[in-house]
C-alpha cells in the first residue's frame, strides 16, 4: 500500500509548500532587517550592511552564469540569460551590481574598497560561497529552485525603500536605484523558475529537494544577518580585518 504522505504533491500544493517556507524563514523576519528598515541603525552600521550585501550581489553572476552553462536547450539559456544582463549590464556602468556600487559610494564607502571585499565578514565571504557552490554542483532542479527566494522580495524590497528614506537623512532616493527595476526583475525571474519547478519536480523525491534547495537559500540569506548583526549590532565582535566604523557601532 502506497504512503500517502509521500505521494507527489500537485502544482499547487508544491506552489504552497514553497510560499510556506518563505512565511516561516524569509530574512525579512531577520531582527537586523528590523533594525535596518526601521532606522534603528546609524551610519557606519548601514555601511557595514551595504559593504557586505555588495558581495552577494556581485557573486549572482557568477552563480548564475554557471548554471546557465548546464541548462539544456537554447530556450532555457535565453530566458535565464535576462538574469546575467539584469546584474552585470549590457554595457559599462549599466546594471545592478553597478547600482549597488553606488549605494555603497553615497553611504561613503570608497569604490575601490568595496571591489576589494577586503573587509567582508567572514560569514558573509562563506555563505555566499556555499551558494554558489550549491547551484554549481546540485541538479538543475534544485538550483532553479533555490533562486525562489524571489517570490518575496518584492514585499521586502518595498518595506526597505520606505523605511530608509523615512528614517535615514544620509540616504536619498538615487542612492536606492538598485531596487527599483528589482520591483519588475524578480516577479518575472520568480514566475519563469516557479514554472519550471512545477513542470519537472513530479515526484515526491524531486518535490522534497525542491523544498530543500528553496530552505537553503534562505539559510544562506539569514546567516548573512547573522554575521552583520553579530559584528556591528551584538555583541558588537568584528573580525580581523573586517570593515570597521569610522564613527564606531
């Protein structure tokens, strides 16, 4: 008699599992996203903040290139491709990683030091790493998978823009290019790998490392908070080397 509690799970009740997962372990619920959106933080804090998330988003890329390497057919590459261009630009100065440059810049950090990551917490250079070596050595599947941390980003994305222009005079608008052509980007990336997911999980088995890539990546997203909030919030214990506060945390 078959087990019906690992009987595969329809489109829809995988869709749930997934959203269900970002309700209970997205990093908006992370106490330093509280502190950041809600202008509890001073300065060197949010440069700690920008210095860190800088490496995330220049390493996206890098994860996303290599799984386009291994997707199968011309299709899939061209839709995946629109990923690479949204980070890295069609030309010099263009995309988000340049964007996010800028934010770093307007909160006072020197350009060439962000490139470094010189003064990345070392929680941060790990966890990003591990996720780039997730989707360079797990099954397509899993790795289309674990970018469905994007089907709720829109909602942090709006809180995070609100609350920090409402709550920080040194951030102004231009600083936050980033987020806004995220506001389109992310629902469009998260509808297409959605799709796929539910398309090519149809066992329990495939479904079940569906969920478990997708509660990675927002391991990953939260042990990044983890760092910060150890380092500059508390106890307030930076690492050597790491960036250090002009004004102190």
């Amino acid at each position: 008699m078959n087990d019906v509690r690992r009987a595969p799970l329809t489109p829809v009740e995988l869709e749930q599992a997934l959203r269900q997962i970002g309700a209970e372990r997205y990093h908006n619920l992370h106490p330093f996203h509280r502190l950041l959106h809600g202008g509890k933080l001073n300065r060197g804090q949010v440069q700690a903040w920008a210095l860190n998330r800088y490496y995330y988003q220049s390493r996206i890329p890098a994860k996303d290139a290599s799984l386009l390497a291994r997707l199968p057919t011309a299709d899939l590459r061209r839709a995946w491709r629109s990923r690479l261009e949204d980070h890295d630009g069609t030309a010099p100065g263009t995309g988000g990683v340049e964007r996010w440059l800028r934010l770093a810049q307007g909160l006072g950090l020197e350009r060439a030091y962000v490139l470094s990551t010189d003064g990345l917490l070392p929680g941060t250079r790990f966890a990003v790493d591990a996720y780039v070596h997730f989707v360079s050595e797990r099954s397509v599947l899993e790795a289309v998978a674990s970018s469905l941390t994007e089907l709720f980003s829109p909602n942090i994305i709006a809180e995070r823009v609100s609350g920090m222009l409402s709550n920080y005079a040194f951030v102004t608008p231009e600083m936050l290019a980033y987020f806004t052509p995220r506001l389109t980007q992310a629902p469009r990336d998260s509808d297409f790998a959605l799709a796929y997911v539910q398309e090519h999980a149809v066992t329990r088995e495939q479904q079940e490392a569906v969920l478990a890539a997708l509660r990675f990546k927002c391991d990953v997203l939260w042990a990044q908070l983890d760092a910060l909030h150890f380092a500059y919030v508390e106890p307030g214990y930076i690492p050597p080397g790491a960036f250090v506060p002009a004004g102190g945390i």
